[in-house]
C-alpha cells in the first residue's frame, strides 16, 4: 500500500499520520510498514532540542495504525465518516532503543485475536534488525450512533 491507499483507510493527516507504506499485509494475520523519521517531524524540536528523540508514545501509535489498516483491509471495509479504531488497551510496552531522525522504523503487527469489532495484537517496531520498541494492543471499531 502506498500513501494514497493508507490515506483511504487512516483519518490521520499530517502531522499525525505515522505510517508511510505498508511493504506486506496478510488479511486476517499481519501487516508489516514503516516510517521514515526525519529530523523535520514536528515533535523534534521540542523532543529533545539537542538530542531529538522520537516520543515512545508516538511509536507505539504508528503501531496502532498499522493495525487498524490490518484491521479495515481484514474486515475488508474502508472507514467513514461515522467509524473510528480507538486504543481499548496497552500491555506490555518495553522502549528498547532509541528512535532518532534518519531511521526508518519497521513496524510488525499481528493479529493475536478478533471478535466483533475488537482486536488484540502484537506489535513490535524495529530499525534494521533492533528492537525499539514491543507492545500488546487492544483496538475497537466504534460507529457513531
């Protein structure tokens, strides 16, 4: 998937859309993407002036929407204006290495369970073969009444 497809399934805009391309999906199983951190993402000057440090928060959020886009390319539905995929939950967060501009984060989601409209998933972020950060996530597609 290349941004105008993300773009279809994410109702994130800049500055918080984080995945750039999706390189694998497997429906129902797992969606491999990435990001290309670079030194003009909005967060870094604040993040630290002298020694930019991409937020953990916003790593582990790049995990969530890579799953949500497992999850819609899975249900095989596209979101609207009245869907939305919101954090019911996360477990088991560990920041293993720091994410820094010029690295390209490669975020790996499986599906560990579905019903309905939650699921929970395993999601770990690496640059190159290092692990930066792990998490379990619990995601709910909710519509508006």
């Amino acid at each position: 998937m290349d941004i105008n497809e993300i773009l279809q399934y994410l109702p994130h805009r800049y500055p918080f859309l984080l995945v750039d391309r999706v390189l694998e999906i497997e429906e129902g199983k797992r969606i491999l993407a990435l990001k290309n951190v670079t030194i003009n993402e909005p967060f870094f000057p604040g993040h630290f002036p002298n020694h930019p440090v991409m937020p953990g928060v916003l790593i582990v959020e790049a995990m969530a929407q890579a799953a949500a886009l497992l999850s819609f390319k899975t249900m095989g539905v596209k979101p609207d204006d009245n869907s939305v995929v919101l954090f019911a939950g996360i477990d088991s967060v560990r920041f293993k290495r720091q994410v820094v501009p010029g690295d390209q984060l490669l975020f790996d989601v499986e599906i560990l369970q579905g019903k309905r409209n939650i699921y929970k998933y395993k999601g770990v972020a690496r640059v190159g073969d290092q692990i930066a950060t792990e998490a379990e996530l619990m995601c709910a597609l909710k519509t508006k009444s």
